[in-house]
C-alpha cells in the first residue's frame, strides 16, 4: 500500500434505525448497489454485534484446529453457529446482490474462510473471477460477489486484505486471462490505487469477485480470520421452472447418446 496517499474506502453508512431494524433502506440499497457497480466494493462498518463475531471467531478457531479429517459426519460449518441467519441469510448483503444480480441469485454451502497466521507472507495480487465474456474488450455487470465479514478488527497489522478499487471493470491481456486466479502483475498494480480494507469486526463487505485483491503479512500474534461466502447470478439453468425442462428421457435413450451429446444434454433428468 502507498503510505501518505488518501484513498476513500466505499463505505454504506447505515442510520441508527437501519441498524436496530437490521433493514436497509430502498435508498441505502441504491447507494451501496451503485458503490459496488462503480468501485467493486461497498463495505457495512459493525453490522454484527461484537460479542457474537468474537464467539463466531473463536467457534472458527476451534473448527481449523481440528483439521481437515478430523470431523466425521456433518461438516461443522453446517451446523449453529455458522448457519446463523446472519451470515448466511445477512439481511444487509442479500437485498445488495439481488439488486446487482438479479432475484435468483444462488450460493452453496458450507462457506469458506480466509485465515492469515501470524508471520504469514504477502499474497499476490489475484481476481477470485475472470471477466463473464473474457474475449471481449469490455466489462459486463457483475455476476460472481463475495461477503465478508471479518471476525477481528482488521488493521495494517494483522494484514488487512489490499483492494484495488475499479479493477473489476479492468480486462486483462490474454496471458493473463488464462492464468489461474488471473494474477495481476505487480508493477501494473503499483501504478493504480489501493487500499488495505481497515475495518471493526463484524463488518459486512459486499465485493465483485472480478476485483484485484491480495492477503497483507499478518505480523500479529493471533490469526485473523474472514469469513467468505461466494454467491452467484442465475443464468439459464432452471430445473425448478416448469414444463419442458422437467421432461425425464429413458436410461436406454440416455445411455446410447455419445459422450459429448451427454454433455451437451447434461442438466437432462434420465432414469
Ligand atoms: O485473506 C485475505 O485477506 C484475502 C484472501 C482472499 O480473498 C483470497 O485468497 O482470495
């Protein structure tokens, strides 16, 4: 990050009333909508209660520790406290995408997390989402977003993730398109503005996938941990729509079409 420059964080501010309601206004919507279509991001200071994030963060903590193999049956992560209305159902964040994505937006589950540990390095510099239609010179409204909400003040000292505000709307040259995660160069990033994302825990950010972003070196003691959950818009598929797309063809029918017609066909109910 450039120390001595100024660099505006888009931020929603949500009145008293909002906040005790946990209701955004029409009008609030509109704003962080149009936030997020013109920086890539909108961040929500302090939506969550304080206690419950550091109850959720220490719930986290005990999750990672137990490792991946560790659990049998139900992942954690489906089960209270992460399957809380608030995080997976947050009444700020949903009415934002739906607004940027259209009323059919969909996620899974379980949701991730990013956790930096201390004396962890710098990450390169990364989009989570390539561009929809990469071959074109242009950008396309937004059709990937994440929520985080970060389970710890975040500071320049325990890595505070960088974003490059605008970068969703950049196209890349296509070396770059086809690389994992469309790493971005780090001279090419130098020269456009960024910010580390300082914000209390408990915080909510609504973020265009396409945007350039990296983990910052977390020179803490404590592991700072963000929860991330991925949503999406819903094009074409629509197995729950009725007529045709219900129709189920015979396995003997299925079973005798070629391997590239089965994908082609591969959303198709068959015996
Ligand atoms: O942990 C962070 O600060 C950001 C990491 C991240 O978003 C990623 O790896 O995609």
């Amino acid at each position: 990050m450039n120390s001595g420059t100024t660099i505006n964080i888009p931020k929603l501010e949500i009145s008293p009333q909002e906040h005790a309601e946990n209701k955004p206004t029409q009008e609030s919507i509109a704003a962080a909508t149009r936030l997020l279509r013109e920086t890539g991001l909108v961040v929500i200071e302090s939506v969550l209660p304080r206690d419950w994030i550091a109850e959720i963060n220490s719930a986290m903590q005990a999750v990672l520790d137990m490792g991946e193999d560790a659990h049998h049956g139900t992942h954690p992560m489906l089960e209270m406290p992460f399957m809380d209305a608030r995080i997976i159902d947050n009444p700020f964040a949903i009415p934002i995408m739906k607004a940027a994505m259209g009323e059919k937006i969909f996620a899974y589950l379980p949701y991730g997390c990013n956790s930096t540990s201390p004396g962890s390095d710098i990450q390169w510099i990364h989009r989570d989402s390539g561009q929809l239609f990469p071959e074109l010179p242009f950008a396309l409204p937004v059709s990937t977003i994440v929520v985080n909400i970060p389970l710890v003040d975040f500071t320049v000292e325990n890595g505070a993730t960088e974003v490059w505000p605008g970068s969703h709307l950049i196209v890349d040259d296509e070396a770059v398109r086809n690389t994992p995660y469309n790493v971005c160069d780090e001279e090419r990033a130098a020269q456009l503005p960024s910010f580390q994302l300082i914000m209390p825990a408990g915080s909510v950010v609504v973020r265009d996938m396409r945007c350039w972003h990296r983990a910052m070196p977390n020179r803490t003691e404590i592991r700072r941990h963000m929860l991330a959950l991925v949503y999406f818009r819903r094009f074409h598929h629509s197995p729950d729509a009725p007529g045709i797309f219900n129709a189920q063809i015979s396995e003997d029918i299925w079973s005798n079409m070629s391997e590239a017609a089965q994908e082609v066909y591969r959303f198709q109910a068959h015996d």
